[in-house]
C-alpha cells in the first residue's frame, strides 16, 4: 500500500469533521479524503431504505475511484441503518459511528441519560441493543433533534443560529418523565459536537456530553498500526451535489485542513 493512500472520512453533512479533527490528532501524517453527501442532506428523515440504498452505492463508487486504506461512516444515521450492509459489500475496512451509550453509561451518576439524534438514528434496533446491553437498570430518554442538524451546518459556514432551535431540543428531553433527572447526554449525531457550546448553555452545567468521536479515532488508529503514512499537499473533500458557490463551506473546509474540493 503506498503511504500516501488516504482515509476516507464520510458523513451526510459536515457533522464528520467532528471525527476527523479527532482522527487527524492521532495520525496528523495521515492523507484525508472528506465526504459530504450534501445532496442527499439530511439523512435523518428519510427512510431505512433510502439511506441503506444511497450509503451502499455511494461508498461503492468511492471505494472505487479512491481505494481508501479504510472507511470511517463518521454518520451515527448512516451507520446504525447500513453498516453491516457496507461491510459486506466492501472489502476495506469500515469504522463506523454508534451512539456513545457505553461511555455515558459509565459516566451517569443521577442514571438517567439523554440521547440526541435523528429521526431515524432513535428509532433503530440498534439503539435498542445498545441500550439493553449498556445501560440496563439506567433510564435513556431520546428525543430526535433534526433541527440541530441544519443548526450545525449553518454555524459551520458562519451564519446566525435559531436559539429556539437548541431549546427545543432541550426541552424535548428535559420534559420527559424523569428528564429533569438528566446529567448525561449522549450526542448520538456528528454535527452536535458543532453545537456543544450552545446545548451546554441550555442544559447548564450538571449536565456532560457524550460523543463517539475519540473513540472512533483510536480505532482508527488502532486498525492502521503499523501502517506507512505520508501527506500530500493538502486534504481533499468530496461534496456530492453543486457545491462550487458554497464559499462559506469552502471556507470552513479550510479550518479542518481541508484545501481540495471536488464535485461527486
Ligand atoms: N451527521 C449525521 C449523524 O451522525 C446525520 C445528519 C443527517 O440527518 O443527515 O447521524
């Protein structure tokens, strides 16, 4: 393998660069490839087989063209619903990205945990079993926050947000039964990182945040160990859909290293 084959990083959005600042700390030598499938944004509301469909084909031709070392699903959505899908399909090695229930189940002292997703992130067997094998005598309340999605993206490209957005989303776990119990909260979508300020104002500060982020990166690392890297110029990001006026995101991509963007 040469040294220079990248790591292919994917997400609906920008919610995957969450992983690759976290990735990038780890193997700063790695080569990154980025992809945002912006035309297909957001996942959250489309169905088990739409996503399924569209995160198989699209990695597919990826994995084609770029011959990534491995691919990180950086999309809790697109990972509870295809993962194992993608893994038979393809033969690289694929990191995906599921709710950090684990971690926050260790983390809670009041037992009861908050879990932010998508739509269709809360309402995977996946997440059932998660909870069933981590969090059992705990309590998880979920609430879908499709909102913080768009949230995110907006705040990535620098432009104003809703804060009635974010206190929605905090009032969906909060008027729970049992949600003023909540010291723990699972960030169980990439692009809420993006907005960990603006949540942990409204929870205030008993509450902590849990995301699968690190974790992700030492599997990563942990997979490519022992592995030759080598950086070419600068990173390169893949945005599915007519991204060529978006200069806000161009701008942003830059923040995360990011200097190459092509069309999918
Ligand atoms: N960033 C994705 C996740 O982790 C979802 C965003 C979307 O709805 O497309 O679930």
């Amino acid at each position: 393998m040469r040294a220079d084959t990248p790591i292919l990083i994917f997400d609906s959005g920008v919610g995957g660069l969450t992983v690759l600042s976290q990735t990038r700390e780890l193997l700063p030598e790695a080569d990154y490839i980025y992809v945002a499938d912006s035309a297909a944004l957001p996942y959250g509301d489309k169905s088990e087989a739409e996503i399924a469909a569209r995160v198989c084909g699209l990695l597919g031709r990826l994995a084609e063209r770029y011959h990534p070392r491995l691919i990180c699903i950086a999309c809790n959505t697109a990972s509870t619903i295809a993962l194992g899908m993608v893994r038979e399909v393809l033969e690289t090695p694929i990191v995906g990205t599921v709710p950090a229930i684990k971690p926050a189940a260790e983390a809670t002292q009041s037992g009861v945990i908050g879990l932010l997703g998508t739509a269709a992130t809360i309402r995977q067997p996946y997440v059932d079993r998660l909870e069933a094998e981590f969090a059992q005598g705990k309590t998880l309340l979920r609430h879908a926050a499709p909102e913080l999605v768009l949230a995110a993206e907006r705040k990535l490209r620098g432009e104003s947000l809703d804060p009635t957005a974010i206190e929605r989303a905090v009032t969906g776990l909060r008027a729970q039964p049992g949600g003023d119990r909540i010291d723990t909260v699972v960030l169980a979508c990439t692009h809420f990182p993006l907005l960990a300020d603006e949540l942990a104002e409204k929870f205030g500060p008993q509450v902590r945040f849990v995301d699968g982020a690190q974790g992700i990166a030492r599997r990563i690392a942990y997979l490519t160990r022992g592995q030759a890297f080598a950086r070419s110029d600068s990173d390169l990001a893949i945005i599915t859909g007519d991204a060529s006026h978006d200069t806000a995101l161009h701008r942003a991509l830059q923040h995360y290293g990011i200097g190459r963007i092509a069309g999918f």
